[in-house]
C-alpha cells in the first residue's frame, strides 16, 4: 500500500471532512499501522457537510478522532491543541498537515477586499496560529523520537500549496484559472513554510509546502484531470521519503520539486 511509508504515529489533518483532506484521512486510517492515532479536525463536526468523516471515524472509532477547528477562528485553533496535547500526551505530534484551504475567483479588475481578506486569513494566519498552538506538541514529539535528522515519523509540518502560489509558474496559467485571491494567499502561504522551516530547524521538525495537483473536489472543480485517491496516494508517498534535505521545499504529489 503507498501508505505504508508514513509511519507517524499521532496525525493532525485540518479540512478533514471533505476533498483531499478526508481521502487522506481515509487512507492512513486503512492503513495497518499499530498505535496510529488521527485528529481529524474541521469546522463543523456535527454539521450536514462532515457526514462522510463521521462515517469514516464510525467505522475506525479506536484510530480516528474528530476534533473542531476552524482556521479562521484562533479560539477554536488554541481550544483544539489543548484538547489533542492532553491526548498525546507525552508522545506529542508526529505530523501536521495543513490542508484547510478557499478559494476566490477575481482578476486585478474584480477581485474583492472581502475575498482578499477571506483567503488571507484562512490560507495562511490559520497555517500560522496552527503551527504556532501545535508548536510544543510537534517538539515533544521530536525530543521524544530519539532519532538523528528529519522525518515525518518523527516530526514534521506539512502544508497543502499549490502551484497557483508559485510567482514562476501561475502568470501563464491566470488566464486559465483567474483566482488571484487564491493565488496571492497561497504565494503567502509559501512564504510562512519557508520562515517556519527556518525557524523550526533547531527543533529538527520538518516543514515543506507540498502541491496536490489539480484534483477533482469541491475546490478543485469537474474539470480537474485528477482524481482524489491517486492524488493522496502520491502526496502520502512523497510525505513517507521526506528527509532533512527537503526541509524548507516545495514539492508536488509526484515528488517534483517546483519553483517558487
């Protein structure tokens, strides 16, 4: 199974009840990891649009754990580190994906203030205070590992880009998809994984910005060419080889490395 390669014990997926977040979610929970735990966290647990993850953790109640977090609302974000640190306790967290993410439509000539702030706050000051709340967590799961170097066994922050954030690549695709609301947030989100990767260097946590293609979910569209599952197959793939020399990167769900 392309799973196989996470080993990470305890696992926090923010976004967790719909498109890849819940595919990825699916996929470690079928995987055969003993002592594997998953935080699976997302606005609204009890509301219409997290009925498939209730489903989900139904069927796997001793590795799945839905846990509210709204990206948007920083009570929300410290009120969930609490509750998942008393849960791991002095293991810590092996692994954060970021993968709570909007999108807005807009040009120079469209785009609105009210958009711009929407993707701002929830595409990246949401990846911040996560980071920021789970930070002690993310550390005493590395202290506790006792292995040399970076992995995501061991401790690692992992946050769902995009190549519309890359100031290389995205101008000959505006015309293609104009979402520049979208676009400058996630080139801000790049931004935050690199300064976080430089300042959780010390702690030897892992940080890199990983693309998940264009994918066929609610964010995605119908037109997208990639289905859900082949995408986080690959992402988990590229996630289980991740080394110190991919700290501060910014890869894509086949293992690519992409430009800025």
């Amino acid at each position: 199974m392309a799973a196989a390669a996470v080993k990470a014990c305890n696992i926090l997926i923010t976004g967790a009840n719909r498109g890849l977040g819940l595919e990825i979610v699916k996929q470690l929970s079928e995987d055969s990891c003993p002592k594997r735990h998953i935080f699976a966290t997302c606005r609204e647990p009890d509301g219409p649009k997290s009925e498939a993850l209730r489903e989900l953790a139904k069927k796997h109640p001793s590795v799945i754990t839905i846990i509210r977090l709204d990206a948007d609302d920083p009570c929300s974000i410290k009120e969930s580190a609490k509750k998942v640190g008393s849960l791991v306790g002095e293991n810590g967290l092996n692994l954060l994906v970021n993968n709570a993410g909007i999108v807005a439509k807009g040009t120079i000539q469209t785009s609105s203030v009210e958009d711009m702030q929407k993707t701002f706050s929830t595409n990246v000051i949401g990846p911040l205070l996560i980071i920021r709340e789970y930070l002690p967590h993310l550390q005493t799961a590395a202290k506790a590992s006792g292995t040399p170097g970076m992995s995501c066994n061991k401790a690692a922050v992992i946050n769902i880009s995009t190549l519309g954030g890359s100031i290389t690549k995205m101008p000959s695709m505006f015309t293609q998809f104009p979402v520049l609301p979208y676009c400058v947030s996630k080139a801000g989100l790049n931004m935050l994984s690199v300064l976080a990767a430089e300042e959780l260097k010390a702690d030897e946590i892992l940080c890199m910005a990983l693309h998940p293609g264009w994918v066929k979910t609610e964010l995605g569209g119908e037109k997208a060419p990639l289905e859900p599952k082949e995408s986080v197959e690959g992402m988990l793939r590229v996630i289980g080889s991740l080394t110190e020399k991919q700290h501060g990167g910014f890869m894509d769900y086949t293992g690519e490395t992409l430009p800025w």
